[in-house]
C-alpha cells in the first residue's frame, strides 16, 4: 500500500513536472518575463527598471519616463499574483550597481499573506520551466510547487497543448500589445469606452495600513530592498494607480514609505498618491488608458528626476499629445 501511495505521488509530480505544460496560459507569462529582461539586459547601466504588476505594464510608460529622464528604461510589470520573489530572483542576475529601481507595487502586493505567495501561477512556472530556481527560492516553495496541480489545471494543459499541436504559432505571441520596452500599448481611449459600464461596478477596497505592514509581501519586498542596497541598486518606491473615489487612508503615505526607508531605499510621494478618476482608466483600477498612462508616465518622470539626479528633458512629442487628451 505505502509502496502503491508512493508511486501515486511520483506519477503525479512527473505528469505536472514535464507532461501537462501550459504553453498559452503560464507559457506566455514566462516569455514575456523572459522579453522584458533580455530588453533590459541588452541596455547598458546605468538603467531605469520598472516593477510591479499589472499596474506598471499599462499605467506607465519607460518610453516617456526614460527619455525625460535620458536614462535606458524597462517595464518590467506583468502582472498582479505573480509571485514577488520568483520576479525577484529572476531580475537579481541582470542588476548592475548604479542601476535605478522604480517600484509603483500594488497594495494587494504588500498584504498578499504567505498562502497565497505560494500558490500563485509562479508555483506551477517554477515547477515547469525554473525548477533550477526552486533552491534559490528555498525550501518553504518546494511543496507548494510540486503540488500546486489540480485536475482543471490537467484539463487545461490538455486543451492547451492540444490547440498548439493544430496551431503552432499559438505558443509564439507577437506581443504586439507590448512595445520594445516592455510598455503595455493600445488601450487608448477609444478602446476603453466598451469597458465604462463594467469600470463603474468595480468596487475594491485597499488594505488597511496595519495588514500592508503585516503582510508576506511587504516582507519579500523588504528582503528585496536589503539585497538592492548591499548590491550597489538604487530603489524608489512609488504609488500605484487606483480610482479617486476610493480615497486611501491618511497613513498609507507614511505606511509605504516606511517600508523603504527601513532598507536604506526612498520613497516617491506624488499629487494625489497617483489617485484619478474612473474616466481615466481601461479596464481595471491599476490600468489607466494610454492617453493617461502618458500624462501619469510626465508626472512621474518630472517627481523622479531630483531622486536620480538628472536633469528632466521635455516628453516626447507623441507622449504630450496623448497626455492632453487624457479625459
């Protein structure tokens, strides 16, 4: 029986290991991970990174911030849930001293509990395609990984396999939705107009600053603040995008902050902690739409310039046209 039980689990591990992959799903996530870094790593330092989720990819764009700020720039947002540390640990190589980290993270980021950090998508991207990572990520990630498969997920990947087996060209994302510096593009205004009526039942409320402190991500991001400043990084955290009529609580400014400075790192305080109205975004609280993704892109780009020590160009002419017809 026990003999029975044990190669039950084996067949199990194998199957979700090497058998039942997610080209379409999990795949795409990985390659666009794997985009944003090769883009990153074909720039010489110094260099202007940013990270967060989803936030990042569509509310700001590296190619305004980093032609005001004459600084080689990345998006590296993708998107909210995936795990900080598996994001981390993949960046940490590319990093060079003198690089500059800017970090807009959602709140969720901070407060997401230790359950969830290790149950995400990463769990099963780590198992399937990073498994060298599982050692560096410790032990607390090798269990959750290894059975981090479900039987929809089995389903999944048989659909999804199944498709690239007719469609080939299916694992191959044209990433037309991203530019070459990993901006999300194309959300523009007149695309977000289909999405008013869903943008105005969304309703969701941000964690207390007590749980952000509290939090397994705030603790992930700390470590990863400890790591930037022994390695010669520079790290700024910033506010992510949300809905004004959502207003955050007085201490969330302070609350974030601390969680920077406590590491030796800064934190960037922006007009209405980057808080505008539902007009203003596409199809979700951290998604402005482009013509605001550019005018938010100006303001950061204008905040971060006396941080980094350089001096601001003017935006892009293209980037100052959109901006103006942000709602």
């Amino acid at each position: 029986m026990v003999g029975l039980l044990l190669a039950s689990v084996l067949l199990y591990v194998a199957a979700f290991s090497v058998l039942l992959d997610r080209p379409l799903s999990l795949g795409t996530l990985r390659e666009t991970l794997e985009r944003k870094i090769a883009a990153a790593s074909a720039m010489p330092p110094p260099r202007l990174i940013i990270l967060a989720g989803s936030n990042a990819l569509f509310s700001h764009s590296c190619a305004t911030i980093g032609a005001m700020l004459a600084l080689p720039c990345v998006n590296g947002g993708v998107a909210l849930g995936l795990g900080l540390d598996y994001q981390f640990a993949l960046w940490k190589p590319v990093l060079r001293p003198g690089d500059n980290l800017y970090l807009p993270m959602e709140l969720e980021q901070y407060a997401r509990p230790l359950g969830a950090a290790r149950t995400g998508p990463d769990a099963a991207l780590v198992l399937q395609q990073d498994r060298f990572l599982l050692v560096h990520l410790g032990i607390g990630r090798v269990l959750p990984a290894l059975f981090s498969g479900t039987m929809s997920d089995a389903v999944a990947s048989v659909v999804e396999q199944a498709a690239v087996a007719f469609r080939p060209d299916l694992a191959n994302p044209a990433f037309s939705d991203i530019n070459g510096q990993g901006d999300g593009i194309g959300h523009s205004l007149l695309k977000a107009r289909a999405n008013r009526v869903f943008l105005a039942s969304l309703h969701r409320q941000d964690p207390s600053p007590a749980v952000i402190r509290d939090g397994y991500g705030r603790q992930e991001i700390a470590a990863f603040l400890h790591w930037a400043r022994r390695h010669g990084v520079q790290v700024i955290g910033g506010f992510p995008t949300e809905f004004a009529d959502n207003p955050s609580e007085p201490a969330l400014g302070a609350t974030l902050a601390a969680i920077y400075t406590a590491e030796g790192a800064r934190f960037l305080p922006l007009a209405g902690e980057g808080r505008y109205p539902r007009a203003d975004f596409f199809d979700a609280q951290d998604h402005l739409m482009t013509e605001c993704q550019m005018r938010h892109s100006i303001r950061v780009a204008d905040a971060l310039a006396p941080f980094l020590g350089r001096a601001i160009q003017p935006p892009p002419a293209g980037a100052t046209l959109l901006a103006a017809n942000c709602p």
